[in-house]
C-alpha cells in the first residue's frame, strides 16, 4: 500500500503532461465559426457581408454542420493534428438571395487540408484558398 500514492503521483503528472496541442480538438470542436472572408489564388478577397449565415460547427462525434446562406449541410471531418478534411457534404438546394457564396463556400470546405486555430481566429485552407473564420 505504501507505492500506492506514488503511483497515483506518476499517473497524475503524466497526465498534465500530456496536454493538449495549439491546434488541439479542443479549440476547433464545439464552436460555431462564422466564415469572415474567402482569398482564392488568383481573385480579389471576398469579405463576407453576412458571416452568421457561414457558419461551421465540428461536434465531437466527427460530424461537420455547415451553413452556407439560406441551405445547411452535414458530413464527417476527421482531424489528425494541424490536417483536416471534410466531406463530402450533403446540403439542402434552396436557391439563396445571395446566388455563388453558398456554392464557393461548400466546394472550399470539401478542398480543406489544414487547419489552425489561434486566438479566435480559425484558418482553413486548401492548394487554391484559404477560408478565415471567428468564433
């Protein structure tokens, strides 16, 4: 019985120690992210008049909900460090007031490659895009 606390000791130290990542789940998961802008190689910023109507949330169970205008969507994203892919999604096809967004937003999340979060401020970003969210 007298190793006992000892163990319990190493146990609970090894456990602070394993501390989670900048870009750990943690930061990502949970958090609704409104879309602020869009940067395609080649194009001109787009800044996103209406980010509440952008949104992405990752739930713990590997499940994407997406809002892209006035359609949502769903599909798996796995997360592997700083890596991360989504899709495909499955989206609803109400035609928005706000026609070419929607589309461009959803192709880009199913292009995502990496991920980094600091400070609020989540990046996602493919070979042609990078995608800025805030929380």
């Amino acid at each position: 019985m007298k190793g006992l606390p000892l163990v319990v000791l190493i146990l609970a130290a090894g456990a602070v120690g394993c501390d989670e990542s900048p870009t750990g789940p943690t930061e990502l998961v949970d958090i609704t992210w409104k879309l602020e802008t869009v940067a395609r190689v080649g194009s001109a910023l787009v800044t996103v008049p209406n980010p509440e109507q952008f949104t992405i949330r990752f739930e713990t169970n590997g499940t994407a909900s997406v809002r892209a205008d006035c359609n949502s969507c769903t599909g798996r994203y796995v997360l592997d460090s700083s890596s991360l892919s989504i899709g495909p999604l499955a989206c609803t096809r109400v035609a928005c007031p706000m026609p070419g967004l929607d589309t461009l937003y959803t192709s880009a999340l199913e292009n995502v490659r990496a991920q980094t979060v600091a400070n609020g401020t989540l990046i996602l970003t493919g070979s042609e895009f990078t995608l800025r969210f805030r929380n």
